[in-house]
C-alpha cells in the first residue's frame, strides 16, 4: 500500500509543479526524511501523510479510492 500511495502523491506533486524542497518545508518535515519516503521506500508516517495531503489538496476520498484499486 505505501508503493500506491507515494505513486499517487509523487503524481500529484509533478501535476502541481512543486519542488521537494518547498513540499518539505511547507509541511514541517526535513527535506531527507521527505527523499527517504519518495525515493527510497520508507515507511511513511500517520503525521507526514496528513501534512503532505493537506498541503497538496488530497482530499481523504482520493486517498480511500487507493483502497479500492486492484493490484
């Protein structure tokens, strides 16, 4: 699940056009932390999922059809 959800903010992000680092400060979380969830499979945490979602108008239905998407 965190592969479908990091693919799904990774494309909201380029459809956006915002960078990394102003992602990361926007959403209080460092800009390694942020590499490290994007590029190199970390888990990513409750917190960090809110903040990211609140800062790239991810509404909790977008995030729930995730759910319901077949592999």
């Amino acid at each position: 699940m965190n592969e479908k959800i990091i693919h799904f903010l990774k494309t909201v992000i380029r459809e956006k056009g915002i960078k990394y680092s102003v992602l990361a400060e926007r959403c209080g979380i460092s800009y390694q932390r942020l590499m490290r969830i994007f590029h190199q499979n970390a888990a990513i945490r409750g917190s960090e999922l809110l903040a990211l979602c609140r800062q790239l108008q991810i509404e909790q239905s977008q995030l729930m059809a995730l759910l319901d998407e077949k592999d």
